[in-house]
C-alpha cells in the first residue's frame, strides 16, 4: 500500500491534488481512498459525496474510488475521548512526580487531541489492508509537516509513564498532600498503554518506504519558501518529498534550491476548481522519477560498528542538537523536535561522532562489548 501525503501552503490546491492521485488511481484498477486530516467537508464535497453521508466512515464515491473526511469534533466528543484526558493527566501529573525536565520539556509538543484522533483514523485505514493508495489532504503548511512528526514524539513521551503507575501509588498520600491529587482515573493506565501502541505503529507508518510527501506550489514566494521550510520536518519525521506540483503554471519560477532536482509538474490554470471523481481523475498527476530514490533514515554497517543516516536538507552542524534517551536519539533541529528510534543493533551500541555534510547527519556508533551477544 502506498501512503502519499499533500501539503502547501494555504490555498495552493492540497485537496484537488489530493482527490487527483486517488481519482486517478482507481480509474487505472486501484484501490483508493482519498482521506482528509482537515476539519470540514472539503474533500468529501470536491468528490461529490452525499451531503448525509457518516463522517466518520470512508463511503464509495466511484468504482474502487472511496473518501473520508475528518470526523467533526466537538468539545463533548472530544472531552470524552481518550486523547483530552490522557493529555490533561500527562500535563498536569507527570511534572509533579518528579519527572525529568528533559522530558518535561516535551509537554510543550504534545499536538492537539482532534489531530490525534485524525491521524489515528488514518493508521486504522492504512492498516484495514483495503486500499492500494491513501491519498491524504494533510492541510496546510507549516502545521501539517510538524503534524506528520508529532506520533514519534508523543509515543516517545508516552513511553516515559513505564513504571510510573507503581511509583504514584507508592507515594500516594506524600504526593497529594504537596502537590494535590495526583492518581489517574481506573482507566488512565490503559488508555495511556493504548494509545502509545497505536501511535508508535502510526509512526513506523509514517516512516515506512511506501509514504511519501507531495509538495504542492504556487508561483507567489512566499508559498515557494514555506515549502521549502516544509522539507526538514518532514525529513525528521522520515517522510521525504518525492514530487512537486506547481498549481497553477506561471512563467519561469526561480525554485528555491532546497527543491531543485525534485521532480516538478505544472498544472495550467483550470479556471474552476474540478467537481466529482470523473474530473479529478482526467487531470494529469505527476509521478516521481524512478531513477531518482529521494533521501530515507538509513542504518549503514561498517568494520566495527554502524552508521545511522538522518536526512536534514538545508542544515548545517551548528543547528543540531542530540541527546540519548533509553532507546532513541531526541533531535533538536531549527527548532524541530524529532525522535530517532534506534534500531536493536544500535540499542547496544555507544553513540560516537556525529556530523553533518551535504544534508545528511551522520551519527557513528560503536558496538558496547558488554550488551553485545559473545560467541
């Protein structure tokens, strides 16, 4: 199954290109779902949906051509939802139990509870085993590129409450006598374990070597700049960017040069935005060269040890910052959070150098005789 995200600026045409590949997709035999991340009907109304139509549910619109929106929200829903409790608990607990402030730090990041729910939404498609194409509306930029990095960090994060349920009940009394009631409700626990599965399987999703971002252009500068901004957090989060649309065509348009040499196609001004899954699938996609395999996290081996290979286009030494934490590396780039799994091999391995070179850092490790298997 292959799992293409668009994004761009505000305005540029996310949700028709969006509706395009999965139009396209199941006009040539596939199985595509064509699924938003934004609040509204967008999406649903641009491929003619029925008005009436279950939110919440992908409904067939065409042959093997189906669509799901964003279920709405709204504050009761979303109260008695597992993501708002398991935040509030998180935020308000975990710093009083003595929690590092290293990981402390990493509330500030944690996304909201209705983009949760979105991307969890997605996972439980991705995973149906349905669709030969998702084809998602991720929204705009620059929210959707730290969007698409948000289930590494928060399943990282959630991964800090391991042993924290003994502890609090351990210290019962003491903790709500200096810092008032700090025991979770009888299903905090589990919803906290819950959670965190589904969003680390989110994540391995979202890194995996069928999911690829889709920039989508407008010839204004601006729109240009954000985009090309857009590529580090996407990079970070394991997502590259295989292709660009340019919506509509303009005159020759200096690309900034972080998105030279990603293959780029220009839609000419249609005049109207297209209606229903037959106009969508008459335009023309563009599709990625297969000669050229865009940047993914890679583990090289090598005499002695290990290489981990982070993409960071743009970057350069100064701009990062990495910390070991159990089992990841915590990035710090530009601003942009991000966590690194380590790989089994690299679990018993010591962090060495680390450096950055043509948009790649690179991080040595070396085997640690004592958690590495003898024999």
């Amino acid at each position: 199954m292959r799992l293409l995200l668009h994004t761009g600026a505000g305005g540029v045409g996310t949700t028709t290109v969006a509706g395009a590949y999965a139009a396209h997709t199941a006009a040539e035999g596939g199985r595509a779902l064509a699924l938003s991340l934004r609040r509204g009907r967008g999406l649903a109304e641009a491929l003619e949906a029925p008005a009436d139509c279950d939110p919440g549910a992908p409904v067939e619109v065409a042959p093997r051509l189906s669509v799901l929106g964003a279920p709405p929200l709204d504050g009761e829903r979303l109260a008695a939802g597992r993501g708002a409790p398991v935040r509030d608990y998180l935020t308000s607990v975990l710093p009083r139990v003595g929690l590092p402030d290293t990981i402390a730090e990493e509330l500030a990041w944690l996304p909201q509870g209705a983009d949760v729910a979105a991307l969890l939404g997605l996972l439980a498609e991705a995973e149906s085993g349905r669709w030969d194409l998702i084809s998602v509306d991720a929204g705009p930029l620059p929210s959707a590129a730290e969007l698409v990095g948000a289930p590494a960090v928060l399943a990282w994060l959630l991964g800090q409450t391991d042993g924290l349920q003994q502890r609090i009940v351990t210290l019962g009394r003491a903790i709500a006598a200096a810092a008032g009631p700090v025991l979770p409700g009888p299903d905090s626990f589990e919803a906290i374990a819950s959670v965190r599965t589904r969003l680390a399987r989110l994540a391995e999703l979202l890194a995996g070597p069928e999911t690829s971002a889709a920039l989508v252009l407008s010839p204004r500068s601006a729109a240009l700049l954000e985009a090309a901004d857009a590529l580090l957090p996407l990079a970070l989060a394991g997502v590259p960017v295989d292709r660009l649309t340019m919506t509509p065509a303009g005159a020759e348009v200096a690309l900034p040069a972080q998105l030279r040499g990603i293959p780029l196609a220009q839609w000419p001004d249609l005049g109207r935005e297209p209606r229903g899954p037959q106009e969508h699938a008459d335009l023309v996609v563009p599709q990625p060269d297969p000669q050229v395999q865009p940047a993914r996290r890679a583990v090289l081996e090598g005499a002695g040890g290990y290489r981990l290979v982070q993409p960071v286009p743009g970057v350069s030494a100064g701009e990062v910052l990495l910390r070991r934490q159990g089992s990841s590396l915590v990035a710090t780039v530009r601003g942009h959070r991000a966590i690194l799994p380590l790989p089994g091999a690299l679990r018993r391995c010591s962090a060495g150098a680390a450096s950055v070179r043509d948009g790649r850092l690179e991080i040595d490790f070396t085997r640690d005789e004592e958690e590495w298997p003898r024999g």
